[in-house]
C-alpha cells in the first residue's frame, strides 16, 4: 500500500511539472506560462524604426492648400495624398506663441500644466524676464556664450520623447534640432541624447553642455562646409517667374518689412552685403528650412538614428517660415515663395528617408505651433477691421495716471503674453489692491483694440464665451502667468507699421495643419475637431508607450485604426 502510495504522488507531482498541450500550444497547469516562457525572447511589438516630428513655424492651416496647385508631387502633395490629415486641429491654450506650441505638440498638455507660458514671462521673485530654455548651470558647446546657456528646465513636465526613452530603458534615442534654440530643445525633451541649434553669429549650429561636452566629429564637419555664407552669397529670387506669384499681393508694399540696407520690399533681396560678421539673416529666408533640413540628413547618420532594435525619435522645427512671416506677412510673394521651396526641400527629404530608413519604416507628423494673423496694413487695404495695439505705450500711459490717482509708482510690473503683472505686495501694503485693479480693468476696456479685460485669478467666474473661456484657463499658470488677462479686437495685434504677429485666440493663430504618413497610416482626412495635445497620446498610442504625464489630450482614433 505505502509503494502504491508513492507512485500515486510521484505521478500527481510529474503531472504538475508536465506542460498541458491544447493543439499546438502548451502552457504550464499551474502557472499557465508556456513551457519555455522567459529562456527566450518574445515577439517584439510592432513599432516603426524612425518617429519624425516636424514643427513648421507659425504655418496656417490654409497654406496646405492656398499654394496646392503650385506643389509638387513629392511634397506636400505627398502628405495629403497619402497621409491622414486632421483638418480641423485647433490650439486648445493662449498665448498661440512659439515655445508653447513645440511644448504643447511633445507634452500633449497646456501651459496651465507644462509651465512654458510664452517665449519669456516675468519673475516675480527676480523681477526679471525668464526666457523660456534659460538655464545659467548650462555652457555654450560650439558656439557663442549666450546662445548656449540652454536646456528644457523650465518645462515641467515629460515629452512624448521622454517617454519613448522610458519605455525603452534609454535604448531609444531622440535628437530635436531647428534654428530656434526653443524650437530644438523643448520637443526633444528632459532626456534627450542630443539638441542642436542655429548660431547666426557663427553660422553655426551648436548646443549645450546640458546635453554634452563637445560636438561630435560629424557636426564639425558639417559646421566647416560653411553653408549659410554660400546661400547667401546669392540674392533671394523667386523660385518661378514672378508674375506667376497670383496667390500674393504685389511685390512691392510699404506694410511689409525691408531687410536691413534696403529701399524697397520687392525682390530680388541681394542679402551678402548686409550680413556683417553674422549669419542670423539666413533665419529670415527659406534657405533657413534648406539648411535645417540639410543637418537633420546628417544627424540621423551621424546618431544612426532608425539603425537599432528600438525605435529612435527626430523633432525636427523649421523656424524660417516664422522669421519670413513676421517680416513680410501671409500674403506676400516672399512667404510664397518659401511654402514653394519648403515644398521641394520636403520632397527631397522623403526621400532620403525613403532611402536612409525604408518606405513605411517611419512615421511622420507634421503641425505647427501656431498660425499668424494678415498684416493690418493688408486689412486696412481690403476694408477688413483691424488696428495695432501698443502694449509698452499703454502700460506706460496706464502707470503714469496710477501714481497720480493714487500716489503708488510703477503698479504695473510687466506686460508679458498679453497680461499685466501688478506689484501685489506693494498695493496691499497700500491697502488699495482690489482698487487699483478695478481700475486698471476699467480704463483698459477703454482703450482702443481691447475687446475685453479681467482679473486672470477670477477667470472661473468671469463671462467669456468659448472657446477664449477654456483656451485662456489653460494658459493661465498660478506660478507664472500675469494678474489682468486682456483680448484684443479680432483683426488687431500687437505689433508696429509693417509685418505681423501671432498669439491670439483666434482661428488665424490657432488653426494648425496636422498631417500623418508612413508607418501605419492609412489615407483619409477627419473634419471633426481635434486639438494640438491630441499629437503625443495619439503617437503614445501607435507605438503602445505611456503618454507624457502631463497630458490632457486624447488619442485621435481615426489615425490609429
């Protein structure tokens, strides 16, 4: 009995041991595992071999389809006909300004989270500007002093890039580059193996010793090419016979800016002479876009960006549509010409990726982070209401009057993104806050421009129609932002007699052209609205990662399908 006893167990614990076959699969009766679960590795996710993120500065959403005609097939044309575009993807936040766009598109969150208010604020502890990448702990890397005293500390939260390195244990790398140092650094986020930006004193791009202590061989070698001398060694021409340009006004307009030592506005724009012993005028023609699209060829090789087992990320911002812009407006044969160009540069960078990486190896988005409104002189013109608004004059005028009616000098601090920041210490101690900004509230609603103006910590009980309601809470950061929220008349910015700007709420700066191609991407557009922090969770999703932890944004379905 006690030998039958054994066998009986002996056979009971075999059993435990022994893998349970159902077909072809076999799995553990205990642990349900497969019999060989962890001796080897499992089927990878599927995921692409290269993300490229590209930021075309202040692009409107229109200009997809305002120059089509005039595309290539390669282009932009590529991008719609074979891409998913969301063409109704509107900024969720104000200011509609550059450093909040690339912050927003990578975290998929608003300043109210991330913290990146503006290109600059005020600090009420120092009483100085904060540039949005300042960091006084960080060093030029190949190029000049202030230019290099870079990093993304201010931002406060993960980018979507960040999270792809977490998710990878670091085995993924990410490099951001644009001419902007603002424009590199924040899309590549807290994490990043590398971020390069443009030098226009040296002609140069350089970098940080956040990220390193040196450059690496190959951006030397492409810095000794010297490059932007050479396209500016030949006046800016159109790309075709002027007189084809007939989505433009006329060439010659005395709203539009002049480049430094010239007479005129109308091309050709002989630019070698007016250089110096700088290079920053490439940043204001579409050789600018040529040359940053030029160096992210070379950092994919020079990183092997898409060569590994992990999927790699390339943030790529083209700032000069942005300089080209504000100098010469919307519609202008200059901003034009540098869609028509970008477009060809685009073609020839699909592809080198086409070639580098493989076709439908790599995703690719395309946005910008913000639009821009007509140049008022243009309005004016066509009789469309509009008119320029003069901050510095008006807080000026505004102090002026405070210290007489009240006797307290310099009430307010700063005009920063469209918000006063007040001395509150100073008016309580004078008992006279709530006074005093009633006051400033008051008179600002009637100067000319001002549709409205409110006291930013009261904005949940103020009546705002949307979307101004929800975009300005979600620009309104406790620590950073201002004390008096003001908006603008639509057709009014703040700016002088030529050029325009950007930062409002409204369609002109806020709709943004958002188009996907590539890997897993089907063609088809949505007209259903979508927003700018809708572009991490939706790529968090495709590569199955985390999103960025401080996302608000959800996943845009129809691209994931």
């Amino acid at each position: 009995m006690m030998y039958m006893s054994r066998i009986k167990s002996l056979t009971v614990m075999l059993l435990l041991a022994a893998p349970v076959v159902f077909g072809q699969k076999a799995t553990h009766p205990v642990t349900g595992f497969p019999p060989n679960y962890g001796k080897k590795a499992q089927k990878a996710i599927d995921r692409p071999k290269l993300v490229v993120g590209m930021v075309v500065d202040q692009m409107r959403w229109d200009f997809l389809y305002r120059y089509y005609d005039r595309y290539t097939n390669d282009g932009f044309k590529r991008l719609i006909n074979e891409g998913f575009s969301c063409e109704n993807t509107l900024i969720p936040y104000t200011p509609t300004i550059t450093a909040c766009g690339h912050t927003c598109a990578y975290t998929g969150s608003v300043p109210a989270i991330h913290g990146i208010i503006g290109n600059a604020w005020y600090n009420r502890a120092s009483g100085h500007s904060v540039y949005c990448t300042d960091d006084s702990t960080a060093t030029a890397v190949g190029g000049s002093d202030g230019a290099g005293r870079m990093s993304p500390r201010n931002m406060l939260t993960t980018t979507i890039t960040d999270e792809l390195r977490l998710a990878t244990n670091f085995r993924s790398k990410v490099v951001g580059i644009a001419i902007k140092d603002r424009g590199a650094i924040l899309p590549a986020g807290h994490s990043a193996n590398a971020a390069y930006w443009y030098d226009g004193a040296t002609g140069n791009f350089m970098t940080s010793s956040f990220y390193m202590n040196s450059l690496p061989a190959w951006v030397n070698t492409f810095n000794s090419q010297k490059l932007p001398a050479k396209y500016l060694s030949q006046p800016w021409t159109t790309l075709y016979p002027i007189n084809t340009y007939i989505q433009s006004t006329a060439d010659e307009k005395p709203y539009e800016g002049r480049f430094k030592g010239q007479n005129n506005t109308s091309f050709p724009h002989n630019l070698a002479g007016t250089m110096g012993n700088s290079f920053g005028i490439l940043s204001s023609t579409p050789f600018g876009n040529t040359f940053t699209l030029e160096f992210a060829k070379k950092a994919l090789e020079g990183h092997e960006l898409g060569k590994g087992p992990e999927t790699d990320f390339l943030a790529v911002s083209l700032s000069s549509t942005d300089y080209v812009g504000h100098q010469h407006g919307p519609n202008s044969v200059e901003i034009e010409d540098t869609y028509l160009r970008l477009d060809k540069d685009l073609a020839a960078f699909f592809k080198y990726l086409d070639e580098k990486v493989g076709k439908g190896q790599w995703l690719f988005f395309i946005t910008a982070d913000h639009g821009v409104a007509h140049v008022p002189g243009f309005l004016e013109e066509n009789r469309i209401p509009n008119g320029t608004w003069d901050d510095a004059a008006m807080v000026k005028t505004l102090n002026e009057k405070i210290e007489k009616e009240f006797g307290i000098k310099k009430a307010i601090q700063a005009s920063y993104n469209y918000q006063f920041t007040l001395d509150n210490e100073g008016l309580e101690k004078a008992g006279k806050l709530k006074e005093v900004k009633d006051w400033i509230i008051a008179q600002s609603l009637k100067w000319p421009g001002i549709a409205n103006a409110f006291d930013l910590h009261n904005i949940a009980i103020t009546a705002l129609p949307e979307p101004q309601k929800s975009m300005m809470t979600n620009g309104y950061n406790v620590q950073r932002s201002g004390d008096i929220m003001l908006v603008l008349q639509p057709g009014w910015l703040d700016g002088g007699k030529t050029g325009t700007t950007h930062g409002l709420w409204n369609p002109y700066d806020a709709h943004i052209p958002l188009v996907w191609m590539g890997w897993g991407i089907r063609h088809g557009k949505t007209n259903r609205t979508t927003a700018m922090t809708d572009i991490a969770p939706t790529i968090a999703a495709m590569l199955r990662i985390q999103m960025p932890n401080g996302t608000v944004g959800k996943v845009i379905e129809e691209v994931t399908k």
